[in-house]
C-alpha cells in the first residue's frame, strides 16, 4: 500500500508507477526457461542434493566410532565377572572382545573417563559447530551465493572428517568434529536451495522432497559400511565418507551452475542469462533480449533477512510468543530423534541392525508425513508423537524382564515417532509464520532440534548401561515440552498468514498466529 508522500503525488505520476509496478518481476521472466526438465538442470539438482548424502554419514558416523565395545574377562574369577567395573580390574584381567583401535572409547580408554561429558564430547562437539554456523550463517548466508557456500561447507566438512582420523587425542577429535560441524550447517538449506532453484515452480515441490531421500539413503548406507571395516579401526570409516565427499566437492566446483534467481537478486544479469541459456538450451534464443528489455526497470534488494525477523518479532507479541514455544518443543523432539539414534548401541543391541532399522524408519517416517500432512491436525499430531515417543523411552528401562528386543522396538518406536515430530514440527513453523519471516522461524526452530543433538550424547554417556539417565530422561523431556504445543494455534483449516505483516490473522479476521 502506497504511504501518504505517494498518495499526494500528481495522478499521471501514479499511472506511471502502477505501469512499473505491473511489469513482470524476474521470477516470473526467467520461469518460461526452468519449466521444463533438461539434463542441464537434472545435473544441477544431483549436484546440489549429493552433500546431504555425505552430511549423513558424517552426522551418525559416531554412533559406530564412538560406541562403547563389549569385554570378557580373560579369566572368570570373583574379582573379574560381566557385572564387574573395568575401571576397577587389573589390566591383564580383562580384554577387549575386538581390537581397542575399533572404537575411540576403547583405543583412548574413554569409559573410565572422569566424567560423562569427555566420553560425549566428540558427538556434542559437532552439534555445537552446526549451532554456531548456522546462527552465523542465518545473518550473512545468502551474501555468498548458493553453490559457493555449497563448495565451502561441503568442503568444510569432509575435510574435517578427514583429518579426524588421523587425531590422536580425543580432545583433537573433538575439534575436527566442532570444525566438521561448522561446515555441516548450511548444507541442508543450500543443497535444497540449489536444486530447486535450478527448475520452474511445478517442479520445486516434487525436488524438495529428493533432499530428504538423499540424506537418509547416506544414513541408510552407513551401517553397511561400517559392517565391512567392523574389525578395522575407526580412521578407516572416516576416510570412507570423507574421500568422495572431498572429491565431490572437485565435481562441484567443475560442473554445476550457480542459482540463476539468486544471480539476479544481486544484480548479475550477464551471469544469468548465461546459466539460464544453459538449462533452456533452443527455447533461450529470446533470453537475452527480453532481459536487457525488462531489467533495467528491476531494483535489486538487499537486506539482512534476520533483522527484518527480529523487526517482526518485536512487534507482534504473539509470534515471540509462538517462537519460544516451538523451540522449547523442538528442542524436546531433537532430544530423542538425536539420541535415539546415537543411544541405540547402549542398549547391548546389534549396532548395524540397529542403526539400519532406525534409517528405514525414516523412510517411512517421511512417507507418512508427505501422504497425510494435508489432514494431519498439527496439534494433536504432535501431541500424540511426542506422548508415543516418550512413553516408550520411559519404558525402555523399565522393562528390562521383557527381554532385549522389546526395548529395541520401544526404541523403534521412540525414533519414528520422533523422527515424524521432527517434519511436522518444521511444516507447522512455516506455517505459524507470515512470508517475511517464514525462512527465519524455520532456521531457528530447525537451530533448537540441533540443540538437542548437542545434550543427548552427554546424556547416553552418563546414563550408562542403565538407561535411565539417557531414555528414561529423553522421554519425560519429550512429553513435558511436546505439552507446550496445546498453547499453539492450529492451522489446519485456517488460511495462512503469508500475506500479512504481523501473522496474527487471515484474511478473514481468524487468529492464527
């Protein structure tokens, strides 16, 4: 809505700005040359998604290098038993049922650590490097380009990953997961960006949902992998998710384009033109022309998108509201999707099999949410995921008596349930949330599941063979914080707030934020 200067300003001048303002923005130029589907693009998008196949395996690697190794005694005696305190027992009472450089627990002898948090240290140390940078990176991010901080992230991460195996301290294997972490953080949000930016709108939606299948075919394929080198020491599998992470980072810088609609937004049209040629191929032949035409009545904006978010926040007490909130609830449903699947080991469970079926799970979890999300009541489902979820951490250590594969299903169970949290709880934010600080809200929420991945391994090494101190804990946090969301407005049913300013109501007067 025009403001007063603009009200009073001479009637031909306003004919002359509607006119500019009814030319075609760039989106809606440039979408006649993405619409359809061409090698060119299909190459971009594999490009862009390949990373989260390798964040995978570099996120959940620690659930195999990290794991805590079964023993025997080398000879049964009252002094050495299975009840017994390795801590406690002579050195040559005892061994290793495998080679110590398996594990960094057993190669660096962690279990008879001081405290908890030197054993959970490498696994919190990523997830505060994913914190740090994606909070950073939510100021200054869009400034570097999508394939360019695709490049650095990646390369970030991997070669970190790297040189993790060559550590010979857990305090230096620390740093290099912090530094791995740091390169992690962007790649999700990249990755997407990328690839659905290098097609027309018809096709975004049907790509979004390819990231997801990426990153959980690298979780898939991991306990594959670590089965084959499961005598080896733990540096093998680093350099097995680090060396083609590293090479494709070489492929990368070679072969893919830079998101043409982000070029325009900085005022590179030449740049542009030129990617857009290449995905277009014949239909391009009028691309050139149309955009010397129309691109000088385009302004580029620039600004800091989380200032603006802030902005927003301090005028509208409901939507702090709201963010408080979901990040509280986010942080619970982290707690458990992160330490269900980093905890599955504690439970004296095949660790492969275990890991894999929580990878399938995912799978299945994603398919649930893409079918039904249309129908899916936002708070009750949340509700019942996180009571589900978290009944059935409580319980794994309760039931002991009914045996190791009951808990693993309870444990099955607490993940998918999380696992399914964990999307919805990120469709919900968007949709609690007006255009101009959708992107913020999720980045930030998405920021409060990370946070659980940083308590939870600390939690799992405190907790023991008991299991009390890490799912008995994870469940009651889950259900305290997944109540929260009965203080939340619906949105099912209820026109979104995209087109308003503040998010607190539809167009029909409806409050929903």
């Amino acid at each position: 809505m025009p403001d007063s200067s603009e009200s009073s300003a001479p009637l031909l001048n306003n004919h002359h700005q509607d006119e500019h303002y009814s030319k075609p923005s760039n989106d809606e130029l440039i979408e006649p040359y993405l619409s359809g589907i061409r090698w060119p693009q299909v190459l971009n998008a594999m490009l862009g998604f390949l990373p989260s196949f390798f964040a995978a395996q570099v996120t959940f690697v620690t659930i195999f290098t990290d794991s805590k190794p079964s023993w025997h005694c080398m000879q049964e005696s009252p002094i050495c038993n299975s009840s017994s305190n390795i801590c406690q027992l002579q050195e040559n009472a005892w061994s290793w049922d495998k080679p110590a450089q398996t594990s960094i627990i057993s190669e660096w002898f962690l279990d008879c650590a001081s405290n908890a948090i030197v054993e959970g240290l490498p696994a919190s140390s990523f997830f505060i490097g994913s914190l740090v940078a994606g909070f950073c990176l939510s100021f200054i991010g869009d400034q570097f380009g999508r394939k360019k901080l695709l490049f650095v992230s990646s390369l970030i991460m991997s070669g970190a990953s790297f040189f993790a195996a060559f550590s010979n301290n857990v305090w230096l294997y620390s740093a290099m997961r912090f530094v791995s972490g740091l390169g992690r953080a962007a790649i999700g949000t990249c990755a997407l960006v990328l690839a659905t930016e290098s097609v027309g709108k018809k096709w975004q939606g049907k790509l979004g949902s390819v990231g997801f299948l990426v990153f959980t075919l690298g979780f898939l394929i991991l306990p594959l992998m670590a089965f084959l080198v499961r005598d080896s020491s733990w540096r093998v599998i680093y350099l097995m998710i680090s060396i083609p992470g590293i090479l494709y980072c070489i492929a990368l810088q070679l072969f893919a384009y830079e998101s043409p609609r982000w070029l325009l937004t900085q005022g590179r049209v030449k740049e542009a033109v030129e990617v857009l040629k290449a995905f277009a191929g014949p239909d391009s032949k009028d691309l050139s022309w149309n955009f010397n035409l129309e691109n000088r009545h385009q302004k580029v904006k620039k600004g800091n998108s989380m200032l603006s978010f802030f902005r927003i926040l301090s005028e509208s007490r409901a939507l702090s509201r709201q963010l408080i909130l979901l990040l509280i609830i986010s942080f619970g449903i982290g707690l458990v999707y992160y330490g269900a699947s980093l905890g599955v080991g504690s439970l004296g469970f095949d660790l492969y099999w275990g890991a894999a079926f929580n990878a399938v799970l995912q799978v299945i979890s994603f398919f649930v949410v893409y079918v039904s999300i249309t129908k899916l009541k936002r708070k009750i489902s949340l509700l019942g995921l996180a009571f589900l979820s978290g009944v059935c951490c409580i319980s794994i250590p309760l039931c002991t008596m009914f045996g190791l594969h009951f808990q693993v299903v309870l444990e099955l169970l607490s993940f998918f349930s999380a696992s399914t949290a964990f999307s919805i709880t990120l469709i919900y934010t968007a949709e609690l949330f007006p255009t101009e600080a959708r992107n913020s809200a999720v980045a930030i929420v998405w920021q409060a599941l990370m946070l659980g991945g940083v308590v939870s391994p600390v939690m799992i090494a405190a907790g023991g063979d008991s299991n009390i101190l890490s799912f008995g804990l994870f469940g009651v946090c889950i259900i305290a914080t997944g109540s929260l969301v009965l203080f939340l407005p619906e949105t099912i049913g209820v026109v979104s707030s995209a087109g308003t300013s503040n998010g607190e109501q539809d167009g029909n007067g409806e409050a929903i934020a």
